[in-house]
C-alpha cells in the first residue's frame, strides 16, 4: 500500500516546502513548539453513507486533555454518498493499524492513552501555495526511538469545524489529508549523523477545505498499535 498521498514529484514537494516555509516566516509560525502535548486521543470513525452519524450529538466527547479526531470512510454509494466530499481513504487505513472494522451505520470510537514516557514529538506546517501545504514530523534525539523497533508516524492535516458548521452538531477535528512513514529505532535515521527522525513533504489540500482552520497534527505509534506520542500545531503571528 502506498504510504504517502501526494501527486507532485520529489523536486516540485521541495520547492513547494521551501516557497510555504519561506512565506510562513514572514506571515505567521505554525508548529507544536510550546503547545500542551495532548495525554490521550479519541478517534470518531464514520461512513460517508451515514449522514445521521455526522449530525448525531450523542458521539464519544474528548475528556480533558484529550485530542480528538475525526475520519470518514468511503461509502458504498461511491461519489454519490451524503458525506462522499469529506470522506478519505486514509481513514480506512488507519482503521486497520487499529485492528478496527469499518464502520456502517453509526460512529466507531477509539481511545488510547500515551503510553511510555514522553517523547518530544513535532509538527510544522507552512502556508497554503497552489493547494499544497509544506508539511513536517519530526522526533529528537535520534536515541527517542532505541528499544521500540518500527513504529509509524502519523502526519495528519486536520480542519477544525466548530459546533453548528456544516450541520455537525459537536465540535470536529476532521481528518483531510495523510502521510504515514515508518521509522526504525533499531536502524540508523535519515540522514545518518542527524540528530533525530524528520519528515518533510508538502501535502495536498482536500477540495472545500478552509485554510484557516487547518492545522496538523501528529502521532506516533508501535508495531503493536500503542500510542507513544501526539502533538497540535498552532499558528502564531509574528511582528
């Protein structure tokens, strides 16, 4: 199964990275850097087929420090399903690095607690460029990992959608866009020599999204599906 999800070449997703990164330094800083690391994080699955599901108020609420997330699978009805504009295929694998079944005709939650000690995860986004984003996942030191084999690491593009948006009736943290990389504490990180695990790409941004309630999020999870660290980024202007 491919593991990244975006469309340009390798030298277009650096020169799209570099503008993104370039324009953000003038704009604003959008990073996990001084955010609370969340302690635990709640995943709503849905079909795209089930719009009540979408509109029901009676979902899993997050507890305190608690992030939450929200996917939505393809429907059987194709492009034709109610919620078909919103719906990834990303959701679908993540419902199998869960051990999770799709879901049909309601919600299918999933809570996990940050297992092991506190691992410095970071995400970093730029601004929007031609519907692409500069995106990063990065974990230090490069020692972070050591003793816990291959693990995945989750980067993913996330629109917030208050309460009352769009005819969802709870605050959503909807899932947009997707990359997953593996890394191996048993292996030597990329570039040799640097001083912890780090992944750039620029990631496409879903039809309907709106910028400004983008932002990234990232996990990082065992062989075994444990949960081993989360982070959020926020924007902050600068002068």
């Amino acid at each position: 199964m491919q593991r990244t999800h975006t469309r340009l070449n390798f030298f277009a997703l650096v020169g799209l990275a570099l503008i993104s990164v370039a324009a953000t330094a003038q704009q604003s800083y959008c990073s996990s850097d001084g955010q609370p690391a969340p302690s635990a994080v709640l995943e709503r699955f849905m079909n795209a087929d089930c719009e009540a599901c979408w509109k029901d108020a009676q979902v899993p609420r997050p507890a305190a420090g608690e992030l939450t997330l929200d996917w939505v699978t393809p429907g059987s009805h194709g492009d034709d399903a109610p919620m078909s504009a919103i719906a990834t295929r990303d959701a679908g694998e993540r419902l199998r690095s869960l051990a999770l079944s799709a879901p049909a005709g309601s919600t299918v939650s999933h809570r996990a607690r940050i297992s092991g000690p506190v691992l410095a995860l970071r995400v970093a986004h730029g601004v929007p460029f031609n519907d692409y984003i500069g995106t990063s996942i990065g974990l230090t030191p490069a020692t972070a990992l050591r003793g816990k084999g291959k693990v995945s690491a989750w980067l993913l593009l996330v629109e917030t959608l208050p309460a009352g948006t769009e005819g969802t009736l709870v605050e959503r943290n909807l899932v947009r866009n997707a990359l997953v990389v593996d890394w191996d504490g048993n292996a030597v990180p990329r570039p040799p020599g640097a001083a912890g695990w780090h992944e750039a790409r620029s990631m496409r941004m879903a039809d309907g999204a709106d910028p400004k309630r983008l932002h990234m999020v990232g996990l990082l999870q065992d062989a075994n599906g444990h949960l081993l660290a989360a982070a959020v980024s926020r924007c902050a202007t600068t002068p």
